[in-house]
C-alpha cells in the first residue's frame, strides 16, 4: 500500500480516539478553589475534571441563575454517528486511491469541525447568559460564557476552554488527510 493511503488510512481512524478520549475541557481557578473545578466534554457526555466538580459548578451556577450542565443533549446522540460514519467513509476513501477524495473528505472533516465549534459556542452563549431572573444573585448586564477557546475572568473565576487528546486527535486527522492528498498529488505528478 502507497504512503499516501497508510497516512490517509490513520486520517481516517483518528476521530475515532473521540469514543475513547475527551474532546475538551472546561476549567475554573478562583481562590475558593485552589486546585481548580472543571468538566471533561466527551463526544456523548460532560464528565468531571476531578471528583464531584460538576456538582460544585452546578451549586455555583444556581446563585446566579445559569442552567445545570445537561446530563444529556442532542449532540450526544447525533456527534457519535457522524465521527463513526466519517471514519466508515474515511476507510472507504483510502481504497479508491483518489487525491480528491482524500481532500475531499478533509474539506467536510473541516466544515464538520466548524460547525462543532459553532454549535459548542452558542450552547456557551446560552449557558453563560439564559439567567434565571430569581436567582439569588444578579449583576445587570454580566454574563457568564466561558471562552470557546483561550481564557478569561468571570467575576472571580479564571475560566479556561481548551481542546484534550481527543480534539487533537480529531484536529490530527484532518491534518493528515491533507498531507495524503499533497502526497499523492506530488506522487502521481512522477
């Protein structure tokens, strides 16, 4: 088997590591908590960063009138057959040999990762500013999104938003297909 299709044959199998490792991970440092509170988001579940910090953020949340972190979403039930039906294509892309292909499945690997990206904003809008207007705290005018990617201060709370091993993985495999289609693009030029 070519280089090209052993590059794109791992392209294809890499977002595969989501079923196994966690996409993101949502943290919060503040002086109360020294060690950090976080969530560990999975392709179908939020998991805790530490023992019982989901219920320590969910405690937090209701003084200010944000929603429990979900226990189940759509997204849960839909990302899991679209990263396996990718793959499954993916697979199949390495044994028809075509360099468009192997681009082809990394422009919608890509365009499937923004709408990821956007889809995980919006529920971090919501989250951050859909308040309960009794809650026992209420500052006019503050939200509470944490950043999609980076981070920042939210009243006393550094909150920090970055991808785990499964998003790099993930991000790694769309890489590679692109590489497999510069190799076989440079490959059939010979």
């Amino acid at each position: 088997m070519k280089k090209s299709k052993w590059i794109m044959l791992i392209a294809a199998l890499l977002p595969l590591a989501l079923f196994f490792f966690p996409m993101w991970n949502i943290k919060l440092e503040a002086p109360q908590y020294p060690d950090s509170i976080g969530m560990n988001i999975w392709i179908n579940k939020i998991t805790d960063q530490n023992p019982n910090d989901i219920k320590n953020i969910n405690l937090l949340n209701h003084y200010v009138g944000m929603k429990y972190i979900p226990e189940q979403m759509e997204e849960f039930e839909l990302f899991p057959l679209v990263v396996g039906i990718m793959s499954f294509l993916g697979v199949i892309v390495v044994f028809t040999g075509k360099k468009y292909a192997y681009l082809g499945w990394g422009i919608v690997m890509v365009g499937l990762g923004i709408a990821g990206l956007y889809d995980f904003y919006i529920w971090e809008y919501n989250y951050g500013h859909d308040l309960d207007p009794m809650a026992a705290i209420k500052i006019p005018g503050q939200g509470y999104q944490p950043p999609l990617i980076g981070s920042k201060m939210i009243l006393n709370f550094k909150a920090t938003s970055l991808p785990m091993l499964g998003g790099y993985l993930l991000f790694a495999g769309i890489a590679l297909s692109f590489i497999a289609f510069y190799i076989e693009k440079k490959f059939s030029k010979k």
